[in-house]
C-alpha cells in the first residue's frame, strides 16, 4: 500500500463539507466557528496527527519535541495574557478609586462637565459618578485636588 500526502479533489470536497457540516452543529449548540486555534485546538490536531501516522515512519523526535515547545510556550503566552488583563482590570479599578472625591472634568460629547467623583463602579470599565450621572473614565479629562 502506498501513502500519499496529497489531497484529490474529491477528497478536498469530502474534507470541505465535513468541516462545514461541523461548523454547523457548533452553531446548533450555542457555540460558533473560530478561525483562531487556541490550545485546546493545538493538542487536538497534535493528538490527531500522532493517532494517524504512517507506522512504518513515525513521526522524527525533534519535530515532536518541537511541536511539544510550541505547544508549550502557546499555554504560558495565554496564561499571561489573562493575567494581563486582570493587572488592566485591577489598574482601572484603581484609578476609579482614586478619583472618589476629586473634582474632574468629564468630556459628556457635546460639553465638558465639572464635579466631584461621588462614587465609582468596578469592573472591566469602571464608571465614575459625577453630579448624580454615571460616565466611563476614559471621558475623565482632568483630575483636581480639592
């Protein structure tokens, strides 16, 4: 029996309406089609190609370990991105706080409003209250010292 590495036209055709037919059930389910591989997708397809190697030339160590690497320096890469993002969360929330009690001024769109930062909320974007109204704090302009 002889391996061949390349894919015929129908073969193509066969692989096209197999991913397609997955792509739809992912949209039954709640979830969408991604053209991004995370790590998940990373291991599968290395799991996947280990599975279905030719027995009689197996996959070269240095390129598995160099899939292993990838593999690897992928997983930390968004470990420190999530962590990231918590260190931005935290930071905004920060700067929220301490706002509380300053006087600032707030580009509202149309005009530039002035007040004291009454209370703020916390999250992702924080918000500050200023004159019994709720703005994001990338409208804050100026901060003064009482």
């Amino acid at each position: 029996m002889e391996f061949t590495a390349t894919m015929s036209a129908a073969e193509k055709l066969q692989t096209q309406n197999a991913v397609n037919s997955f792509n739809k059930t992912l949209a039954v389910n709640g979830r969408t089609a991604s053209q991004k591989l995370g790590k998940d997708d990373f291991l599968k397809l290395l799991l996947t190609q280990l599975s279905h190697q030719d027995p009689s030339s197996p996959m070269d160590n240095n390129q598995f370990i160099a899939q292993m690497a990838q593999f690897s320096s992928l997983e930390q890469m968004t470990n420190m991105n999530a962590g990231f993002e918590k260190m931005t969360t935290m930071m905004k929330t920060s700067d929220a706080m301490n706002a509380v009690g300053k006087t600032v001024q707030i580009d509202s769109g149309d005009m530039m409003t002035k007040g004291v930062v009454e209370s703020v909320t916390y999250g992702e974007n924080p918000q500050v209250q200023v004159n019994g109204t709720y703005y994001d704090m990338n409208r804050i302009k100026a901060v003064y010292d009482n």
